[in-house]
C-alpha cells in the first residue's frame, strides 16, 4: 500500500502503484539469482559440493511446500512427505510398469498429487489444530505403509533404481544426474516457486487465504466460502512437494518408502521453522542451514539430532520468527536509512 | 412498511435450557430495532441464529420475503444480511486497509469510503489491526459488517468495553449512517442510553420469549420490562 492512503477506492495512480513497482524489483531480484544459479557451477571448483548444493535445494523447494502451508493456510503438516513420495514413486513406477511415456510420467508425477491434496484439502484442511496435524500423520504413514509393504509396486522396503530414458522432452537425460546441470536446474525451479508464491501471496487470493488463516469465521461473515481456497493452497503446497520428490528421483535414480516417511516430514517442518514460515524464502534458508548443519554436525557426533533439536529450541526461543525473521529485522532500519538519505 | 428481516417460530436449546423458545421477530425496512432483556435472554442466541452462526437450531428466516433458513453464513452475507460481534471479530495481522478491500471484493465496494471516513478508519489503513487501539479494533468490526452496503444489519453489542462517551459517539453514527443508506438494524446492546437514543423499536426477550415489542416510550414504562429487566435503568 501507498505511503498514506485514505481511500480505498481511489483509482490508479494512488494504491496500485506500489505493487507494480515492487513486482518489477521482485522480477529483477529472481532474474539476479537466477544468472547466480547459472554460474555457480562455473564459479564453485568442488563437485561434491555442487552435488551437496544440488540437494540442498531439493531440500529447500520441500520446505518451501510445508512454509506455504503454514503461511498461507495456518496449518502445521505432519504429512507432507506423501506428497514428495508420490512425485518420484509416480514417476518411477509409471516408466518403470511403462504406464506412461517418461514426459507423461513427469506431468502425472506432479499433476496427480496435486490433485489428491486438492481433493483431501476439501475434507481436511479445514479442520484446526492438533486434528489436523494428527490426520496429516495419519494420511502420511498410510501411502508409507503401501509403499513399503506393496512389494510388486516397487520393491517395497528395498526401493527401485529408476533407469532415466537417454532423453527427456528432446533433452539429454544424463544433465539431470550431473550436479554442474542439475544445479542451476533445480535453483532455477526453486526461484520461480519463491516467484511465484511472492506474487500469489500479494494477489487478491493470497490477501484471502490470509484473512482466512487469521479469522476463519469472520471471512465467512464478509462473504466468503473458507473451505475452497484452503484446499487450494493444500494442492499448491503438494504440487512444490511432488516437484522436490521428482527432482530428487531424477537426480539419484532411486526411491524408497522413506520418501514418505513422517520423519521427512517432521524434518521439513523444522526447516521451515528454523528458517521461517511467515517469510515466503524463509523456509528455504531454513533447509539449506539445516543441511550443512546436518552435515557439520555429523561429521563431529553420531548424537546429530540432539544438536539439531537443540537448534530447534533456541531458535524456538531467540527467533520465533527464524533466521528469514532477523534477516528481515535488520534489514528494515537499513532499508529506513537508506530512504532517509535518498530523500 | 415492508418487512426486510423475519423470524418465525426460532427456537434453540443447549441440554434441557430453551434459549429461543419460539421467537417471532419481523423488522420493517430501514427501522432500527433494539432487542433488549437480561443476561440469558436469548439475544446473542437470536443473533447468532439470524446470521447464521449457530447450529442445531428451529424455525424459518426470510430476508426480504425470501427464505434464507438453509443458507450459510457467507450466502446470507452475499444477500445482504451482515453482523458485527460482541468481541471484536476482526483479522488481526492484516492491515485495516487490507481487510476492507478483501470484503469489498466479494460485497462490492459500494459506500466503502464513507464507511472508513464516518467510522475515522481513513488514518490507519496502513496498520496492522493488531497494533491499533480496542476502540478502533471495534470500529473495524463495525466496518467490516457494513462494507458492501447490507439490506440487515445485526448488532451484537457494539458498544462494549467503550467508555459511555465513545458509545454515545458510535451510537449517532451509527444512526446517521444506516439511516442515509436505508439499513434495517436489529441491535443488542446493554447501554440503554445508546438503545433508547438511535432505536426506532424495541423487542424485549426474556428466557427465550419474545416479551414485548413496541415504540421505545411504551417500553420504558411497561412494568413487564421494568420488573423483568430495566428497573432503574430507564432513562
């Protein structure tokens, strides 16, 4: 909104000048990092550390999916996994079985889980609290079960090595398991679902699924219908989900039933905790602190998880709002300064 | 006059306590109606019925002539039938400005400005309900209930936990606004001073009955009442 509006139906010019401007410096901020993507590989010698990078954003585009979820719907999500599972064991078995030429299978792979959140968001996303958190679980560790008891699915609790076609949509398949391609590939992604949450989120629908986060009840008495957006929001969240899970597949070639396991889940969680929900790139800091975290602190206990339970409680604490929080805290009084000095 | 807002036959229970027990209410267009009576009357419960907000309840509810019994809250609110709340009801992270245009989206944004500049909202646009004063969070409600310019308003205590001279304040805008715009309000409110200032009629309940409805002078000095509730609070 404008400096000091006192009309909200003023034309043009007025309110609505804002966001345009603040779209383009969004547009040109996700161009900067997008062209920083690109050249990592380049830029970064080690390659094992572009392979680590490269997981690290498939990390942080799943915690992005549960961060969306928090923000925009209110709700925590013990189950998100199911949604990462199916996008690589949809694609997987779909080639696998030969049910679907593999770009069919890329489509259906986040197509369908999409579409399976969308329908469950109608029954579930509107039910609060601890209810919804336990029927999450509940949905969650029912897709793990299959997967991991339904042996001629995909193996079960052995998994299945998924043999990538030599090109995909004309595209040489070999770049998705090289981490120098995959990177920029998967930063690329990433971006343009910060993008696009950042635009969603400053649209009249995300202003809506706001409201509706906030006050239920009272969106209802100013004409809404709460149910439908809220589910929405739980296909999106699924749709990035299954994008993590597919991007993951095609890079290491193999699934297995712990893609849908509740503690992946509970993991994404706590990345977008640490890093930040209510900060639309903050859940993703959050995933990629945590995954060098992990790996710092597994090189220097097998006790790991206590340290990261301890990072959970003192950024619980220090920083209810997560790093993404604090980053944006000191940012404003530069940003004043810098207004200050500008005028 | 025709009738804009009609109850017929509510009725409402928690366990074995009637808290409607059959009320007929009918409010002319562009009449406002003060329903008053003890705590425990039935007033909220009424309200709550009307506007859709309660479950497991009786009786038939037309707007306008039209039957509304089996709408939801945000199908009544589309038609025209909005509600303000005995504890501020509003979204507390969002800003003021942010909030009116969300409802002005689905109610249309007819009269909006007004609303913001009789209710002084115009200055806090920019800020976060939840940083604003009790009083302009009770404002912001009231205004949230009359974007969209509704054919029934229903209040539900909107003077409550003001100082009497806010309440006064609310009071004659209120009047003055809904009579401009021709707004049917059914009104709950203990502050007799605001009812008997800006109500054009009084419903009286009493344990889930309608005791009495007349023109406000009858009603305070109808010894039902004044024995059932107002005692020395006439004005």
């Amino acid at each position: 909104m404008s400096g000091n509006p006192t009309s909200l139906t003023a034309p043009a010019g007025g309110r609505d000048s804002g966001p345009l401007s603040r779209n383009w410096r969004l547009l040109t901020a996700a161009a900067v990092a997008v062209a920083a993507g690109i050249a990592a590989p380049h830029v970064i010698s080690s390659v094992l550390w572009i392979s680590l990078l490269t997981q690290a954003v498939v990390d942080m585009i799943f915690a992005t999916s549960v961060g969306l979820l928090v923000r925009q719907n209110g709700r925590i999500s013990f189950g998100q996994a199911a949604f990462f599972g199916l996008g690589g064991y949809i694609f997987a078995v779909s080639i696998a079985r030969e049910i679907a030429t593999p770009e069919l299978a890329i489509i259906l792979a986040v197509v369908l889980p999409t579409l399976i959140a969308f329908l469950l968001g109608l029954i579930i996303a509107r039910i609060p609290g601890v209810a919804h958190a336990m029927l999450t679980l509940a949905v969650g560790q029912a897709f793990y079960e299959v997967v991991f008891k339904w042996r001629e699915l995909a193996n079960g609790d052995d998994g299945m090595s998924v043999a990538l076609p030599r090109t995909l949509f004309g595209f040489d398949s070999g770049m998705l398991q090289t981490p120098g391609s995959m990177l920029p590939i998967v930063w690329t992604i990433l971006v343009m679902i910060l993008v696009g949450f950042t635009l969603m989120a400053r649209s009249p629908f995300g202003q809506l699924t706001e409201a509706i986060r906030e006050n239920d009840e009272r969106a209802q008495f100013i004409g809404y219908t709460t149910t439908l957006p809220r589910a929405v929001i739980y296909g999106a969240s699924a749709f990035v989900a299954a994008v993590a899970g597919l991007l993951q597949t095609l890079y290491n070639g193999y699934i297995s039933p712990d893609m849908f396991h509740w503690s992946l889940s509970g993991m994404a969680l706590i990345m977008a905790i640490v890093g930040g929900p209510k900060i639309i790139w903050g859940p993703a800091l959050g995933a990629f602190i945590l995954f060098f975290f992990k790996d710092v602190a597994g090189d220097a206990t097998e006790y790991w998880p206590a340290l990261v339970g301890i990072m959970l409680i003192v950024v619980t604490l220090l920083l209810p709002e997560g790093f993404a929080g604090l980053a944006e805290r000191t940012d404003v009084p530069l940003r004043r300064l810098r207004k200050g000095r500008a005028s | 006059m025709s009738i804009s807002l009609e109850g017929r036959g509510l009725h409402r229970s928690f366990g074995g306590f009637k808290a409607l027990d059959g009320v007929d209410i009918a409010v002319e267009a562009g009449q406002i109606r003060g329903l008053i009576g003890p705590n425990g009357a039935g007033k909220s419960t009424l309200i709550d019925v009307l506007s859709g907000r309660a479950d497991n309840w009786g009786g038939q509810i037309y707007l306008r002539g039209e039957e509304v019994t089996g709408l939801k809250v945000h199908e009544r609110r589309r038609r025209g039938l909005a509600r303000s709340f005995q504890r501020t009801n509003i979204f507390p992270a969002l800003a003021v400005g942010t909030q009116l245009t969300v409802a002005a989206r689905a109610l249309g944004n007819e009269g909006l400005d007004d609303v913001v500049e009789a209710l002084s909202l115009g200055h806090l646009l920019d800020r976060p309900a939840q940083q604003i004063s009790y009083g302009d969070q009770r404002r912001l409600d009231l205004a949230l209930a009359l974007v969209g310019r509704p054919e029934v308003l229903l209040l539900d205590e909107p003077a409550a936990g003001l100082t009497v001279e806010e309440s006064l304040q609310l009071a004659a805008i209120l009047r003055d606004l809904v009579k401009k715009w021709g707004v049917t309000v059914l009104i709950v409110e203990h502050d007799m001073e605001v009812i008997f200032s800006i109500c054009d009629r009084i419903t009286v309940l009493h344990l889930g009955k309608v005791l009495v409805d007349d023109l406000p002078d009858a009603i305070k000095t109808n010894p039902e009442v004044i024995s059932a509730y107002l005692g020395s609070q006439a004005p």
